[in-house]
C-alpha cells in the first residue's frame, strides 16, 4: 500500500484526497495517515491539509524498493527488486538470486558496495550516496554466444536515461562505457551462467557516477560524474526507473532479431569511436586503425591501415581522443 500512495501522490498534479485513499486500499483514514507519516519520515516532503488531502512536494534520493517501485513503468525490467544499503557486489547478489530462481527482469540495487566488480578483474569503487550501482537479472532463451551483445544493449539504454533525464549528451565508447565530455561515467559487466548449450541467467551490472565530486587519483583524470557535468544534484531513483524504461524497450527490439540489426542505427548515432583512431591491443598483436561502426552482431569494424576491415569481438579497445590518452 505504502509503494501504491506514493505512486498515486506522484502521478497527481493536486491533492489527493484522504477518502479517496481510503476507498482505494479499503483501509481507515488512520492507516492512511500512519502511512503518510511513515513516508515523513523517511524523507518524502507531504503537505497534509484538511479538507483537501495530500501532496507530495519532494522526494529523498533514495533507491529503495518503494521509491523504485513508484517509479518503474515497466512491464518485467524491475518488476522485482531487491535493494542494499551495502553489499558486495550487485552482480554477485544478482548472480546468486538467478541460481535461486529469481525471474527475469530481477533488479539489484545497491547504494553502496565493498567488492564491486569492473572488468578484466579490476575493482570498482562504489562509496555511499553518491553512485547508482545496478545489476539485471536476465534468462534469455538464445545460444550462449549471442549473449555478450546484450552488454551494447545496456550501454544504449543507460545512454539514453542518461540523455532522456538528464539533458546531457551521452555517448558509448565501444562496447561498454558510457561517456561524457570525453570522461567516462559508467562501466558495464555482463556475466553469464551456462550450460553447454543454454543459458541458465545472464547479470548485466551498471555502475553509474552520479554525484560523486571527487575519484580515486588512478581515475581522477578520466572519470566524471553526472553531477560534475549537469552542475545539479541528481535523483538516482529516477534516472534508474528511466533506464529500465529504455533497456525493456531495447531489449525486446534485441530478442525479435537476437541480434543488434533493430539498433545498429541509434548506435551509430552515440558511438564516440566512429571514424576515430583507435589502437586494438589483442593477445595476438597491436596495431591500429579507424574504427567505422558495429556489425549486426555487436563486434566493432577496424579498418586497418593496409585497407582490410577486422572484425573485433574482444580485446582491449583503446581509444585516442576520447580520454584524452593517446
Ligand atoms: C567496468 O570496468 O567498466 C565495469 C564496471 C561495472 C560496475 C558495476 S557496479 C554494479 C555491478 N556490480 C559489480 O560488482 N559490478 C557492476
């Protein structure tokens, strides 16, 4: 109940009358108040007024499962969530929830976490109050090769929250980063569990800067945080309700075609690294060419500079220009 009468209080331009409250849950008018207080005091700004009811005129920044709840206007991305104050690391909290059977779309949210995961076993740092830490529960029914695809999924649908809510210009560095005014604002970690040939769930984690002013000194030079670029303190609970919006969206355009064909488009049009320099660092060898887009299947096009065209599924991208780092 407490989660619907916020919802009803944000979706109403006026009062809402306690009556009507009543009528809604079929409770009393003081289990209505009693709720009202409780949102009080969690943060929740709640003008009551006889005679007229109830209005809310601000909210907390907080992530919790009514807040995100309230929020959500989605069909499966979030139906379930589950919120941390700390945790290890949302992408193993997902991980664990997917092996206990927790339905597709399971949402993990965390204000803060002690062992967040980057990639290639680096650590991402996630202090209290200040970062969106995320992570999606998901069991698609596609050959476990295709999965690594749904990593662009997210970064399109994190770009697009971000631009959507925030009015700022968010691009990808190909194929996970989200970027903005060259720095970069939040990474992606996709993990799989599988079986030879199937997927059991794949966890696609997010972790976005968002009012953090200040960063460690080895990524002081190339991080920022969405508070640094709008110069305004962000609600985390909204940007993440936008997000979701645009990753169900996204990813059902993905699941018709099991591949980024429906997207490549929009891609295209926020990938930083097209027709720019970028060095390929590969197990193999290193060189360096103009990347020209992605293929249907997500891997980034090189063109090296004897005029062939590679196909790059995996490898350290590194990318001149975009971080400032040549
Ligand atoms: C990167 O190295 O760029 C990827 C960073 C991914 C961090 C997110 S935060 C939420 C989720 N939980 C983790 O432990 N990692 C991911």
């Amino acid at each position: 109940m407490k989660t619907e009468i916020l919802r009803l209080l944000r979706e109403s331009d006026s009062f809402v009358s306690g009556q009507q409250l009543c009528e809604q849950f079929q409770v009393s008018r003081t289990a209505v108040w009693k709720v009202i207080k409780q949102l009080q005091e969690e943060g929740y700004q709640i003008e009551a007024v006889r005679n007229k009811g109830y209005r809310i005129t601000g909210s907390p920044d907080v992530m919790t499962e009514e807040e995100l709840t309230s929020l959500l206007d989605t069909r499966w991305a979030g139906k379930h969530i589950s919120y941390f104050d700390t945790t290890d690391s949302t992408n193993n909290q997902a991980k664990a929830m997917g092996d206990a059977g927790a339905p597709h779309g399971t949402l993990v949210v965390a204000d803060r976490q002690d062992a967040g995961k980057g990639r290639r076993g680096r650590v991402w740092s996630t202090p209290p109050g200040g970062s969106i830490a995320m992570s999606i529960l998901l069991r698609p029914d596609i050959e476990p090769s295709k999965a690594p695809m749904l990593t662009l999924v997210m970064a399109m649908a994190v770009a697009e929250g971000i631009s959507q809510t925030e009015k700022l210009d968010a691009g990808i560095k190909w194929p996970n980063d989200i970027v903005l005014s060259k720095k970069k604002v939040c990474g992606i970690l996709t993990e799989m569990s599988t079986e030879i040939t199937c997927i059991n769930h794949v966890v696609i984690g997010a972790g976005i800067n968002v009012n953090l002013t200040e960063f460690p000194e080895e990524i002081a030079k190339t991080a920022t945080s969405l508070r640094i670029e709008k110069g305004e303190v962000i609600k985390r609970s909204e940007l993440i309700a936008a997000i979701m919006k645009r990753f169900e969206y996204r990813y059902e355009q993905f699941m018709q075609t099991e591949d980024l064909s429906l997207m490549q488009e929009d891609y295209h049009s926020i990938l930083l690294n097209r027709e720019k320099k970028v060095r390929i660092l590969s197990p193999k060898e290193e060189y360096d060419g103009v990347a020209l887009g992605i293929n249907e299947k997500g891997e980034l096009l090189v063109r090296r500079e004897n005029g062939s065209v590679e196909e790059i599924f995996s490898g350290e991208v590194s990318v001149r220009g975009i971080y400032g780092y040549v």
